[in-house]
C-alpha cells in the first residue's frame, strides 16, 4: 500500500475552502439547541429536603463506632422504604394532587449523605408548587413508618422544604455550549472528509508531488466573460 502524507497546509486549505459549510452547519447545530433548550423542552424544578436518622430522644446520646455503622446501614433500608408505591399513596392521599404512585416514583430520588446519617428526598416535578409539596408529604410519611420499622430510632427534618424558584433543568448554557462544539466538530470533520474523498489535483505542486516528475506545462482555467 502506498503511504499517503497529508500536508499541514492542505488540511488548513481544505478548511478554507469549506468554510461557508462549517459555519452554516455549527450555526444551525448551535440556534436549534437554543430554540429546543428556551421553548420546546420545559424547565424541571427540584424540592429536597434533608432528615436525620439517630437514637431516640430518651437513649444515651453518646455514640459508639458501632452505633454510627449500624445507623448509616440503617438508612440503606430507609431509603428504600421511601422508594415504594404504598408510602408515596398514602403521601399522596392528603393532597389535592392528581399523580400516580410510579409518576411520583420516577421522579423521586433519596440520597444518603456519604459519611453521615444523614438522608436527602428529592423530587422534580414541572409546577415547583407540586415538587414542594411531594417532598413535604413523603417526608412526614416517612417519619410516621419509620417509627414503626425501627420504634426507638429518632428521625428529625433538619432542612425544610423550600419553594424551588429555579428551573434545575434544562441546563441552556450547557445544552448550546455541547450543541456548538458537536457543530464544529462534525462540520470540520465532514470538510476533511469530503478533502479525502476528493482525488483530483488542485494545482500543480501536488501533481509533482504524486508524481515526482517536474511540470512542464498546464492550461490555464479559462472563465466566461
């Protein structure tokens, strides 16, 4: 096989040439991206809340290494507890809210707080009113169970529920920085390529290249007038 050496000056030409294309496409890569992230896709907003898993009020408060271990392997099973459709009904039944157990679920999510006994309930939802008031109900169901998993454990809210103000999602900046940079970097690619594909001489240099001959002769482009 015969070894092909691309020239630096080559590839900026190609680059060159095609610009009009690069342009035209990281434009549209990059307006389509805005007008999908500003009016199409809507904003999710994100309630949390945070709850601490301890001892009861009544029982030593001094902790032992085993004591946190226990508590911290504690909320693997609380978290999971939270996670079901017969918690979130019951949540859901002193509300005026019009969900489905696995609609809430799906966009539920609880995280424990590495290191801590510490749990976080999150949950998005597209009116900030609903997602604040999922949060507040499956945290106050969540304690009333928990005390009848784990009777002499004390769970305690020790970040109340706020009202979301703004949108976590979609990220616009992002969504039109990836849109960009994907726009580019196909239409650069797709102007290489096409160079690749082209096999024909641009001027007489590359002929003389290809063929390590000298030139003796070449026809002028004769254009219309």
């Amino acid at each position: 096989m015969e070894e092909q050496v691309i020239r630096l000056d080559e590839l900026f030409e190609a680059l060159k040439k095609r610009w009009l294309m690069i342009v035209v496409i990281t434009l549209l890569a990059t307006v389509a991206s805005a007008v999908f992230s500003f009016f199409v896709i809507k904003p999710q907003y994100e309630a949390s809340t945070k709850v601490f898993i301890g001892k009861d009020d009544g029982e030593n408060q001094n902790y032992s290494q085993n004591d946190v271990t226990m508590y911290q392997k504690l909320m693997k099973t609380y978290s999971e507890a939270i996670k079901t459709k017969d918690l979130v009904s019951r949540s859901l039944k002193g509300t005026s809210l019009k969900l489905e157990p696995q609609e809430v679920l799906n966009n539920l999510s609880v995280v424990t707080v590495s290191d801590t006994q510490i749990l976080q309930i999150k949950y998005k939802s597209k009116n900030p009113k609903e997602a604040e008031v999922v949060v507040e109900e499956i945290a106050e169901e969540f304690i009333k169970t928990s005390k009848e998993l784990v009777p002499n454990g004390n769970i305690k809210i020790i970040e109340a529920v706020e009202l979301p103000e703004k949108p976590v999602s979609p990220n616009k900046k992002m969504n039109i920085a990836i849109a960009f940079l994907l726009g580019l970097m196909v239409s650069v690619g797709l102007a290489f390529l096409l160079e690749f594909l082209d096999n024909t001489f641009k001027n007489k240099e590359q002929l003389e290249r290809e063929l390590d001959l000298p030139v003796l002769g070449s026809i002028p482009n004769m254009k219309d007038n």
